[in-house]
C-alpha cells in the first residue's frame, strides 16, 4: 500500500462541545458482541492510545465526563472496469526477399479491479447526562472513509484511526482528505500496539 486517502467529516454540537477538552475523561466503550470481539479490543486500546496522546484521560464508565462509541466496517466498493495496454513486437519474414521486418502492434488485454470502501464512525456523548438519564446526547461526531484495493481491515482501520483523531472534537464543515503513508510515523506507533 503506497498512501491511502481517507476522508473525514467532524460534526460538533456548538453548545457542548466546547467542554470537550484535553484533560477530560472519557471511557472508551467497545462491544464484547462483535462479529470479531478481538479485533473489537484491539481497536478500543488503539483509540484509548490516541485519546491520550491528545490529552485526554481515559476512565471508566462511572467517573468520565464522556463515552466514545465506534463502528467500522467494510464493503465492496466499485469494479473498476479498463484495459492494459501491451505493446507486442512481430517478426515477418518475406521468402521473395529473404528479409525479416520487425513491426510494433499495440494490443489490449481487459483489466478489472475490486475497490473496498472501509468506514469508521465514532461518537461521543455527555457520559453524565447517560449516567443520570440513559440519554445519548451526543457531542462529537466523526465520519471517516476510505476506498481502495485492500481488503485488509485490520490494517486499514489504522490509517482510519490516525486521520480521525486528526480532528478528534473539531467540526470540520466539510469532508477534509487525509493521505497517510505507511512510513508516517503515526501509522508506525498506531501499528505497533
């Protein structure tokens, strides 16, 4: 994989995300009914990793300011439909003459592509209005997605990950592209735990 783009979209409630700060807690809740509750795990210790890389505590669910809940998944995207061009040398040799000529075709072999379309959506609500009331009021909304080849998730949701917590509690107003290379030194860190 040489980059991958992945497109995010923060969405922010203008009243209280501005209590959404480094220094907060926040109790990162996974799903131990996941079709894979391994991988599951694996991705709530790597957003508890990116929380407090940014600043911010993580807690447990009877103490923290706010509750992180995530989805991922995977999709097949578009076949992308082409063709390869393969130039092609022919020898012709003429008996009359007793030449041989060499002549340049240009012949087309069908080329088809599988592209997956991978997501991350994150969520955070005010954990003490959950607390009291049962009530989700969310605070901070993040979309990410992604397309390519790829049908790796378990290496995908990484670059996923790092380019959401980019702009984790900010209000992007728009899909902002995030190319990650995987030499990037946050993929690299992200990767090895």
């Amino acid at each position: 994989m040489k980059c991958l783009l992945n497109d995010v979209t923060g969405y922010s409630d203008p009243v209280r995300s501005s209590a959404l700060v480094p220094g907060r807690k926040v109790f990162v809740v996974h799903n131990p009914e996941a079709d894979n509750p391994l991988l599951e795990k694996e991705v709530a210790s790597k957003i508890a990793t990116l929380l407090e890389q940014e600043g911010y505590r993580v807690s447990s669910s009877e103490d923290a300011d706010f509750r992180l809940t995530f989805n991922y998944g995977m999709d097949r995207g578009p076949v992308r439909i082409g063709s390869i061009r393969r130039p092609q040398t022919i020898k012709t040799y003429n008996p009359d003459t007793g030449k041989t000529s060499y002549t340049s075709v240009d012949t087309y072999e069908p080329l088809s592509v599988q592209y997956f379309t991978r997501s991350l959506s994150v969520r955070v609500i005010d954990g003490h209005k959950f607390r009291e009331s049962g009530q989700k009021e969310v605070v901070w909304a993040a979309d990410t997605l992604s397309e390519g080849k790829s049908a790796d998730l378990r290496d995908v949701l990484n670059y996923l990950l790092v380019a959401t917590f980019e702009y984790f509690g900010q209000d992007t107003g728009k899909a902002i592209s995030v190319r990650l290379t995987p030499t990037d030194s946050r993929i690299v860190y992200i990767k090895a735990k």
